[in-house]
C-alpha cells in the first residue's frame, strides 16, 4: 500500500485525485476547488499532521527540564525550539549570559542551519529543478554533488554532536549555557574541517545556480530578525519589508494567531492589517544583507537578480548563502573562542520570558511564565511554519491559475514546488500532503 | 541484476521526524542502502511511492487519531516484517503525557475550536495495535541500530540489540559515574543502552530517552535518590518523561503518586 489518498466522485463536483505530496516534513493536503468557469473558488493547505499537545503538558514541568522537552518539536531544528525556550526562561528568571555561552550558542545555531538547509537544498528540492523524484534518483546521475551534500552535512551534525551528544534531540542544553563547554582541541579541529568546507559549500551552491531552478515572484511581506552588527540568529528586533520594526517581546501584540477548519497548525497574521507574511531564509537574507560575512556577501551579489523581487522560489538560493554564512559564523565562534569564565548559574522566580530566535524555517517565537519554583504555567510556541501557512495558501491562489490548463500530474508537480519553496515543517507546526482538486462542472443547460 | 532488490518502506505517525531522519543522518552509508534495498515509500524524501507487500516496513511515531489506529493495520497486511523505531513507537512518546491528563481540556488549552481537531485521547505505541516483529527503544533511534536490524531483518534472522543499561556503556567509555561521584539522579542504571552513554560523557543525568533496560529496577533505584533528597514529585517527573507510557515506569509512577489506590 502506498501512500495515498483520493477522491472520490459526486454529484456535479468532480474530484480528481492527484496524489501524494511527498518532500516535506508532517502530514498534509492540499485542496483546490474550480468553479465552472475554471477560476479558482477555494484553496486550502490541510494540516492533519496529528497535535501533540506541546503547550499543554509542559504546565507543570520545571523549568529545567524544557529545554530537553523542547527539542522533540521537531527532529530537524531541535536546537531553535530548545534555544527560543531557554532565551525566554533566562529573561524571566534574569540570567546573564558569559559571552563565551553566546559564541558557543551561534556555532550551536550554525551546525542546525548547515544540517537543516542542505536536507531541504538537495534531497527535498532539487529532484523538482531535475523533475526526478529524489535525491537517490539524482546520486545516479550527479552523485559528486550529493556525496558534497552529504559531507558538508555531516560536518553540521558534527557542530550539533560536538555540543549536543547527538545531532537529533541533542542534550547538552541548558539554562544559562551547556553542560560540557569543548576542549579548545576539539574546537580548533572542527575550525579546521569548517575553513576546507567552505569551497565545498561555494560549489554546492554553483551546481543550484545551474539547474533550471524556476521563477515565482510574489508580493509578499518578508518578516525576519535584525540584529544592531550581527547576521540575526539568537536576537534582534522584529522587521519587515514594509516597516515594521517591533522589540520581540512585542511579538504578541504585533501578529495574532488563529485556528481554521482545515488545519490542526494555527495561522498567523500581521494584527495590523490582517496580512499575510513569510518568514526563512529568504526573508532573512534580504532584510539582513548587509551583515552577511564575505563569502556570503559575494554569493549574494553573484546572484543579485534572483533577490531583486520577493520570489519564494529563490529560497533555495538564500539557504545556500546561509550555509556559507553559517560556516563562517561557526569559524569565528571557534577562532575568537576564550572559555567561559562562570558556570551557569540561576534561580527560578515567578514571571514571564519571551524570546524569538531564527530556526532554519523562520522566526520562531516562545513566550512562557513561570511560578516562584520555576513550574511552568503557560507554555506559548509560534513556529514558523505556522506563520507561512497563509502566505503559502496565498502565494498559492495566485499561482493556480495559470497552473489549472496543466495536467494534472504538472499541476501537482508545480504546486508541491510552491509549497516547498517554504520548506514547511508540519510536524514542528503541530507529511505530506494530497492535492485534490474539485471541478465544478458547468450545469447542463 | 540477478535478483529482485528487496523493498523497505518507512512511515510516519505522530512524530519529530527525528528518528526517520537518523537514517538520512547515515551520511556514510545512506547510499550504499539505497543500492541494496528498493526504498518503496519514505514520503519525507521521495515522491516515488509503490503498492506492498514490503519486505521490511519500518513505523515512527505512535498512533493518536482513529485514522491512523486503521493505516497501521494496513500497513501490518502490507508487512513482512514491521519494525517499530523509536520512543513514540514503542512506548506512545512524549505526546502519551495525555494518557493521564483530562485529554479534552488539553485540546481547549492549545485550539480556540477544540471540536475541530480529530485526535484520541491518548497516545499509544505501535504494539497496542498490530503484531510487531521488533521495536528499537530510543529518542531519537540509533541509525547504526536501524541499519544493523534492517539487514538482520532481511536475512532473515535475529536482531541482537543490547538489553543492558546505559551503565554499561559509561564503562565502556570510560565515564565516572555521575551519581557516585556527584550525586546527580540518572536514570542510566534503568535505561537501555544503545545512545551511548552521551548524558554523563556532558557531565549530566540520563532522562531515560531509550526506554526501559531488560527487567529494571526503578522502584530501588528511586528510592536511593529520594533518601538522597529527591522530591516525590520530581521522582515522578523522572518517570513520566519520554517514555512514560511504558509498562516499566508507568507502574511505578502510579505507585509513587498514589494512583494504584
């Protein structure tokens, strides 16, 4: 049996069943109803994927035992879910940080964009530029550059094991630092593995720049994190790219998240105006580079025209930059890297923390409150699939009708390309998705 | 080829993903098993999906829906061997704190319109539901376990996991141990081994992410940490963890909170 879900046939509604959705993480459908006179009458991202409850049985759990509880959100960037929870228990409890901490935390930042971002470059996205089916399919033909992916990957998932223990749901996390702070020794081999694989990283990204990786401009409010020197990973204030600039801890009062029908991941929307918005890598790429670090910075002008307009599809670029950027930001953690002069150290009070941090899919907001013994008392995850989901749907129906003339195994292709172009991760949201698409057959006259 | 590859297949329940990705995180030999096995449906990564039977089916996740209580039992049909990986397939995972919980009252605390989620009220592992030929305990899973199973799995024998404790693993590493040295509350004494010991190589507890070892103690092992100081209520919490829902700490965090009457 595989996986598949259909339609069925009734009445005048005509169902066609499209098939399954693969290449993304958590479960999904995507629903699409034609009117009679081919126009798009409704659109819906389906998220099924199955809620877990995460806010919920964290009431009562001690505060240190959040960070380990965190990380199983979500397999794939364990470390942003563990991070934005314990930036928002170190401000309500009023922990200060050892500079050392913060460089360990952005090479703990860098090893999950590396490893994140070449899962979704070369085995989610590519095999839709090459109109294959997977990364497999492509080792066959272009294996160096997937054997490259892998290396480079595998050096990420070393970042995360060197910090963590594991790279999935690692545990070396905790209030105020890290259980075992490396040995300069270590440091300075990975830095030395970290300087070879950023050539590796340039030519990884010169294969994406020529494969026919399409175009699908939107007009679309980019949201990230901007940080006063730094490319934003841990910090910053919240902007856009029509002129929002809030403090995170107004994250709240800034955008509102509400519940549909045909999604168990809630939406989010800009209070102002009800808007749509996209967070990632792309948004953070436009909205912050000028603090891209050099390698970075010339990847971004050699691909200048793809940032000139808001264009989703240009996400798989933007992660490449971010991979080069992560790169380089892990080389200056380690090189400038002096231990930590004090061990964590804190208290538990009664309060309220907020923290928003970049996972490798977007700004990840957490707001928690705790009692005097540090109990956690209300638990709020905004994940950044969950703020795409709109602006998918959106991007979608303008998308749609050009697509609709296709075949229906093109327009499936073409939509899943969409929705990928955000590399959603349904699963941290609350995988894979069936399109159905419903014709409404014109009446008989 | 001289002989028809055979097929493996790997589904999703409810889940991180994490255990499906430790094997995309088997950066060295990934390849090598996708020549050697027809990987027929792994949906995270491939759009290429065909009908069973499979040869190997490996399940994450544990089951929360009715629809998903029906979708295992066709994939048990689909089967030769079903292999359940990880803690929410063995023991319902982290999400199975609602087993215990007014799970409804769970629903309205995340979702203004709780009548709009189809979820069970509990979460429950693979076992629970079909025959399942073996289960690798872990959160997430050890990709060299996965890989060691699948190809005892298709010549057709035994696995041979380990059923000792993460205290052997220390040794092996050469860890002082945290709870004699430092008197930390580890759960390694009654956890199964297989992550390697990596809580007390960083100089902390173990959580008990591999589920329970071979026959356990920790009923004894508790009660040492609470002549140490350890509160009931934090000696609960230990239990009602990741694998909380298993028989082996289930029971005893009954008994400690009074719940077995």
């Amino acid at each position: 049996m595989a996986e598949r879900r259909g339609g069925d046939d009734s009445g005048s509604v005509r169902v066609i069943p499209v098939g399954a959705l693969a290449r993304v993480e958590g479960e999904g459908a995507l629903h699409l109803v034609v009117d009679e006179g081919g126009r798009v009458a409704e659109l819906r991202l389906q998220i099924y994927e199955p809620p877990r409850f995460f806010e919920a049985f964290s009431r009562g759990r001690r505060a240190d035992e959040i960070p380990d509880l965190m990380a199983r959100i979500c397999g794939i960037c364990p470390v942003a879910y563990q991070m934005s929870a314990v930036h928002a228990l170190e401000a309500a409890f009023g922990v200060a940080i050892d500079p050392a901490v913060r460089a360990l935390r952005r090479l703990y930042y860098a090893g999950e964009w590396i490893e994140s971002h070449l899962l979704h470059m070369t085995f989610l996205a590519a095999p839709d530029f090459l109109g294959l089916d997977d990364a497999l399919q492509i080792a066959r033909l272009e294996r160096a550059e997937v054997e490259r992916t892998l290396r480079l990957r595998k050096l990420g998932n070393r970042i995360l094991i060197l910090l963590g223990g594991r790279s999935v749901n690692p545990v070396g996390v905790r209030i105020g630092g890290f259980h075992r702070v490396p040995r300069p020794a270590e440091l300075a081999e990975l830095g030395d593995e970290l300087r070879r694989a950023r050539g590796e990283a340039e030519a990884l990204l010169r294969w994406f720049g020529s494969l026919p990786v399409p175009s699908r401009p939107q007009a679309v409010e980019l949201v990230a994190l901007r940080h006063p020197s730094e490319y934003p990973m841990n910090e910053g204030r919240v902007v856009s790219s029509r002129g929002l600039d809030v403090a995170a801890d107004a994250f709240e009062e800034t955008f509102e998240e509400l519940q549909v029908p045909h999604s168990t991941a809630l939406h989010s929307r800009l209070r102002r105006d009800g808007g749509t918005y996209m967070v990632g890598p792309l948004a953070r790429v436009a909205l912050n580079a000028d603090r891209l670090a050099p390698a970075a910075a010339a990847a971004y002008d050699a691909l200048g025209q793809r940032f000139e307009r808001p264009d989703p599809a240009a996400s798989v670029f933007a992660r490449g930059i971010e991979v080069l950027q992560a790169i380089d930001e892990a080389i200056a953690a380690i090189d400038g890297f002096e231990p930590p002069s004090t061990e964590p150290a804190w208290a538990p009070r009664a309060g309220v923390g907020r923290a928003a941090t970049e996972a490798p899919r977007g700004l990840l907001f957490v707001a928690i409150e705790t009692d005097a013994e540090g109990l956690v008392q209300r638990l709020r995850i905004v994940p950044p699939t969950s703020q795409n989901q709109r602006q998918i749907e959106t991007d979608l129906r303008a998308l749609a009708p050009s697509a609709l003339g296709l075949a229906e195994d093109r327009l499936r292709r073409v939509c899943e390309a969409a929705i990928r172009d955000y590399d959603p991760c349904i699963s941290c949201a609350t995988h894979f998705l069936t399109l159905t698409v419903e014709r409404r057959a014109a009446p008989c006259a | 080829m001289t002989a028809r590859r055979p097929t493996l297949a790997i589904f999703k329940f409810a889940s991180c993903d994490g255990c499906q990705l430790q094997i995309l995180n088997l950066e060295d030999e990934l390849l090598a098993l996708a020549e050697r096995v027809e990987i027929a449906n792994f949906l995270e990564v491939s759009s290429h999906a065909i009908e069973g039977p499979f040869d190997v089916a490996l399940v994450e996740g544990s089951i929360t829906t009715a629809h998903d209580a029906e979708r295992i039992r066709r994939i048990r049909e689909q089967a030769r061997t079903l292999v359940a990986i990880g803690a929410c397939a063995t023991s319902g995972g982290i999400q199975a704190l609602r087993n215990l919980a007014d799970a409804a009252a769970w629903k309205a605390q995340v979702y203004p319109h709780p009548e709009w989620i189809d979820a069970l009220p509990t979460s429950t592992p693979i076992a629970e539901h079909v025959r399942v030929d073996h289960e690798i305990q872990g959160c997430p899973v050890n990709g060299g376990q996965v890989l060691r199973v699948l190809v005892r799995a298709l010549l057709g024998t035994q696995p041979d996991l380990p059923t000792t404790s993460v205290c052997l693993e220390c040794k092996r590493r050469g860890t002082a141990c945290v709870v004699v040295t430092r008197g930390i509350p580890c759960l390694g004494p009654v956890t199964r081994a297989g992550c390697g010991a990596i809580c007390p190589a960083l100089g902390r507890d173990c959580y008990g992410c591999f589920g329970p070892a071979a026959d356990p103690n920790p009923a004894a092992l508790l009660r040492h940490f609470e002549a140490g100081g350890l509160s009931r209520a934090d000696a609960v919490r230990r239990l009602r963890h990741i694998n909380g829902w298993r028989r082996e700490f289930r029971g005893l965090a009954d008994r400690l909170e009074g719940r077995d009457g």
